[in-house]
C-alpha cells in the first residue's frame, strides 16, 4: 500500500509567491527599460522586470533546498502554464475590436504597447524560464549532495549563475538574434545577467533566514540522492 504524501504548511504559500514574482516580473517590468547612472559605470540600461525577476531564481532556490527538486519541479511547471495562459489571454484580449469611441480606442493602443509583444518575444520568455528555471534547480540539488549540506551560500550562488547564464543566453538570442546587431544582444544579455546574479547575492542573508525558518517549520532538509530529474514528470 502506497503510503500518503507528505503536506507541508508552506510550500503551497511559496508556490504563490513564485507564481505571482513571475507573472509580474514579465507583464509589468518587462515592458519599460529604465536607465540608472551609477558610480565608475555610467549610464546603465535594463529592463524593470529585472529588478524582480530574480526573485523568482531565490525561490527556487530556497523550494529546493528545503523540499527538493521535484516539488520545485511542480512550481516551474506552475509558473510556465500561467506565463502561457497570460500571453494567451493577452493576445485574445488584444485581438478583440475596442468599442469605437475615443477613450477605447486610445486604450486598445496603450494596451497593444505595453503587451502586444512578438511571438518570439513570448516564445523566448517562456523557454527560457522553463530552461533556466530547471538548470538552476538541478545544480542546486546536486551540489547540495556533493557539499553535504554545507556552505548553503555556494549552492545558491552557483546555481544562480548557472541558471540565469541559461535564461539570458537563450531570451535575448531567441527574442533578439537578426532583429538587433549581434554587439548589442551580447551586450544587454551580459548586462542583464550581472544584475540579475547580483541580486541573489545581495539577497543571500534574507535566502538564509528564509531557509532556516522553512527547515524548522517544515522539520524538512530534503536531498535529491535518489531523484528522477527528468523536469518533463510533474
């Protein structure tokens, strides 16, 4: 007889968390480029969404960590279906003929703005999280058993690295490759992975209370010794 699976008292929170981080990060941030001039730099450019979108990768972080790669593996699959459903619903809502008279019809341009992106735009967004997502949560998960559960700032830290250099490559060559010269792509894609991998080390403090609390809490601290990694079983 099968034995029941475990609940948790969080993880459906975190799942949340990481669903709602995502879904903004791209509908909100990903449409407006901001540009801060910072000391010794200068001028810097990128994307609002990437002041968010990292958070999602300390999420993952911290889901596999604590509850281990397969149920991380359940939240990515979460997140890709609703970045689907939200780029379906904005290209129904788009296609849709506005009510002729002034206000509607400036709206239809304003919404056409900030989400009639192209199809390689959405296709890129959404293969590159789902790649980055699994990349990140796999390295995570392996070097958690190659360090013994040690040096917990080392496995979020690199996994990061690895999976935001998966996530940027792919996005910007996907979305940008032949429409922008080839100079710019590398350079935007660089630029928006040293912020985003910035990020998860600025955040590494609160990424260790978080994680601490949940082990408590949760009286779980999984390793992935005998996990199927296949990220295509949910």
């Amino acid at each position: 007889m099968k034995s029941p699976q475990r609940s948790y008292r969080y993880y459906d929170f975190v799942m949340a968390a990481f669903v709602c981080v995502l879904l903004c990060a791209n509908l909100i941030g990903a449409a407006k480029a901001a540009q801060l001039t910072l000391p010794l730099i200068g001028a810097v450019s990128f994307s609002g969404g990437v002041l968010f979108f990292p958070i999602s990768y300390i999420f993952g972080d911290i889901l596999t960590e604590v509850y281990g790669y397969g149920r991380d593996r359940r939240v990515v699959w979460a997140g890709f279906a609703a970045l689907a459903f939200a780029s379906f619903m904005a290209a129904v809502v788009l296609a849709l003929p506005p009510v002729p008279d002034e206000f509607n019809q400036s709206y239809q341009t304003h919404l056409e703005a900030v989400f009639g992106n192209t199809w390689r735009i959405v296709a890129g967004s959404m293969i590159a999280f789902w790649c980055g997502s699994f990349a990140n949560s796999y390295v995570m998960a392996k070097m958690k058993i190659w360090s013994a559960g040690r040096w917990l700032w080392t496995r979020t830290i690199g996994s990061t690295l690895v999976g935001e250099a998966v996530d940027s490559g792919l996005f910007y060559v996907i979305a940008f490759y032949g429409i922008w010269p080839d100079a710019q792509v590398a350079t935007i894609a660089l630029t928006q992975y040293v912020l985003k991998t910035s990020w998860e080390i600025v955040m590494t403090p609160v990424t260790y209370r978080v994680v601490a609390f949940l082990k408590h809490a949760e009286n779980e601290d999984w390793y992935d010794r005998n996990t199927d990694f296949n990220p295509f079983r949910i």
